[in-house]
C-alpha cells in the first residue's frame, strides 16, 4: 500500500466533463486539487455541445469535430420534420478526444492527476478524509494507495461509487442505459445521411420509451439509443438505425455503453465535506438526455460551493450548488420530464410529438432554448400558441 501524507485541498473522483471542469475552476482559484479518474473510460454520448457552453467555458474551435446547423425528427411512420437552426450552429465533439481536453486543462491550470480506482473513503477525528484507490502497475497488478484531502467531490457517473457511500438511497437512482456505435463516415454520398444534421428517431422499436440518435462527427458518426426497459436489444436498436441512415456497411471504431440518470438526486452533498457534481448528482436533462453541458455547470456550481466551504468550514455552503442549479435549470428539468412520460409512453404519442415539431413557433422557441439554456420569455404569443397546440395533439383534436 502506497501512503500520500501531501494534505490535498480537495479530491475530485472523476475525470469526466463534470469532475475535469470542477478540478480546473479549483486550481485557478489557488487550491491544491488532485484529479482522479479511471483509465480508458468513454462515455456513450451524441456530442452535441451548444454555444452556451462554447461561450461559458472557452472551448477551442479545433475541439468541434463537426457543425451542425439542422435537426431532423423522424416519427414511427416514418414522417420526416427538419429543423433548421437559423443564423447558428451546434457544435459536434468527440468524447474521447474532448474529456482528455478539458483534464489537461485542469492539469494545466495546477492540479494534480492520477489514474487510479476509487475504492472507498474515511475520516479521522480532525475530519481529514482519507480516499482509498487502486492504480495499475506497469506489470498489470492492482496496488492499493491513500491520499489524505480536506474535501472531495464525486463526479464518477451515474453508478457513483462516492454517492452509494456518502447518500443513503443514491443507489436507487433511475436511469436509462445508452449504448451507441462510432463509426466510420461513408466516404460517397449517401442520401439518408447529412453531416450537418443530427437525426432523432422516435419509434417503438428503437427504443420503448427514449429515442435513437445519428450524430455526425466530421470523420466519424455516433449511432446510439438508450432504454429503461430490460430485455430491449440496444444493440440490435443501433444495427437497425445505421441500416436506416445508409451506415450499416461503414467501419466501427469503438462501442460503448453506461447508464445516464433520469432526475437529479434530492441531495448532493454529505453535510460534512463531500459534494456530488455530473452524472453523480443526476444532472442529465429528460427527454433529451443532454448531459454536457449540465454535467459542466454542474462541475463549476460544485466547484464554487467548495471554495465557499474551504474558506468558511461550514458544511452548509455545499448545499448552494443544488440550490443554484435547480434556480437555474430546475424548470427545464420539470418541463421536460413531463414531455418524456408522455410524448414517449407510445407511437400514437410520438407520432403526434414529431408533427408538433413542423410548427415553427416550436422550432424557434427550441432551439432558442437549447442554444442559451434559458427559458425563451420574450414572445409571450408564441408560447400561448404552443400551449394550445400541445393541449390539441395531446387531447387528440390535431391531426398527426
């Protein structure tokens, strides 16, 4: 067993956007931060990133792998609805290469990394924490290791091995499980697939009860789905989607697949000195399973509650993370939960949700919403219009 005695300000377990960001925003404001995350851990994710988060948190343009300027909705009947972004983009990234970016900036910005396993953590009687982990050796054995911190955050996913021990009930947490396929663009044009458009297939068969997606990435697409429901084949799901966007025959370059929460937790913090951030706290959007974007002001809220708790020693100002978080975002959670219960419970209701998307009030409230992560307040009209139509496809008065 290797032994740190170096005192760390804060352990950040994780290295995805959530824990990267987290580590990167600590060790600008001065503090001694150790970053550790798993080896080899790629999350299934679409990519997608909106100029908010461009913006926000200064992502270089030579991270964004593609641009994608539309969004094509396809219903179980096979109806198409194009949605055109007007005067923007959304910008497309690769997990792989973008999670390794964003831990070197950390790196960069003074924290310290290791790759390593966590295991568990404990507390001594002058409430120094003790995180326990395993590393790899070069010769493939596991070695067990200590480093002593005054405060951790836990941004190791959905399964998250800190919040099972810090959270009564974390376990319990209800996700749906994505799976998606990396694969090769095709090399001639292929008439179902636009690299300047994401598709999203809302169909039984794809999925029961989320919905399939293919997502250009320059080079490469992300073929993906995801469900709740056990049995369902989510990988006879994406055989079928590349079949239908003309990928069935391009190379596969990785698999992956994890567990994405459905609601963010009741609580994230311990009421001592250990706070949840990402995927951990729960902080991925219904309905549309984004997660980047909220994983990283998740990471940045965590982040600025810890600099409160380490100046004050009160375990209170962990709470504030959550507090702002649901301010900010807590609507959007609630709306679209709502969307997702009903929208997706069948194909009837899906095919009507794919013919509200035709409607171009929807569309620019949508994407307005999605581009800046704020609630679109300055067309009352329009909202009032949506509100009907909603109330007319739902109590099945408009026709699909």
């Amino acid at each position: 067993m290797t032994t740190d005695n170096e005192l760390f300000d804060v352990v950040v377990v994780g290295g995805g956007p959530s824990g990267a960001t987290a580590a990167n925003d600590l060790a600008q404001a001065g503090r001694k931060v150790l970053l550790l995350d798993r080896a080899g851990r790629i999350k299934p994710c679409g990519g997608a990133i909106p100029p908010r988060l461009i913006r926000d948190f200064d992502i270089p343009d030579h991270l964004l792998v593609a641009r994608v300027n539309s969004a094509r909705m396809v219903s179980p009947s096979d109806k198409k609805v194009d949605m055109p972004i007007d005067g923007g983009f959304v910008g497309m990234v690769d997990r792989e290469i973008f999670d390794e970016w964003l831990r070197m900036r950390a790196v960069q910005a003074g924290a310290e990394r290791r790759t390593g396993f966590f295991k568990r953590f404990d507390r001594d009687a002058n409430n120094v924490t003790t995180v326990h982990y395993e590393t790899r050796e070069p010769d493939g054995s596991m070695r067990d290791c200590l480093v002593r911190t005054r405060a951790m955050i836990g941004a190791d996913g959905a399964l998250s091995a800190v919040a099972r021990q810090c959270l009564p009930g974390a376990d319990r947490l209800p996700f749906v499980f994505a799976y998606h396929e990396i694969v090769r663009s095709p090399d001639i044009a292929v008439t179902s697939f636009d690299g300047t458009r994401c598709d999203v297939y809302y169909r039984g068969t794809v999925s029961p009860d989320f919905y399939g997606w293919i997502f250009p990435h320059g080079d490469t697409v992300s073929v993906g789905t995801g469900s709740a429901r056990k049995g369902f084949s989510l990988k006879d799901s994406v055989s079928e989607l590349r079949g239908a966007a003309g990928l069935g025959r391009s190379e596969t370059i990785r698999r992956e697949g994890a567990p994405i929460p459905l609601h963010p937790l009741p609580r994230w913090d311990d009421g001592h000195s250990v706070l949840l951030a990402g995927d951990a706290a729960g902080v991925v959007a219904p309905a549309s399973g984004e997660g980047i974007y909220y994983a990283m002001i998740g990471g940045r809220l965590a982040a600025e509650a810890m600099e409160l708790f380490l100046q004050t020693g009160k375990a209170a100002a962990l709470r504030t993370a959550r507090k702002r978080f649901m301010k900010m975002h807590g609507i959007v959670f609630w709306i679209l939960g709502v969307m997702q219960w009903y929208w997706y419970s069948n194909d009837r209701r899906r095919e009507r949700f794919v013919s509200i998307c035709r409607d171009r009030d929807v569309q620019k409230l949508t994407w307005d919403a999605y581009m800046n992560k704020e609630l679109v307040r300055a067309k009352p009209i329009a909202h009032v219009r949506i509100f009907f139509k909603n109330l007319a496809h739902m109590a099945g008065l408009a026709s699909a």
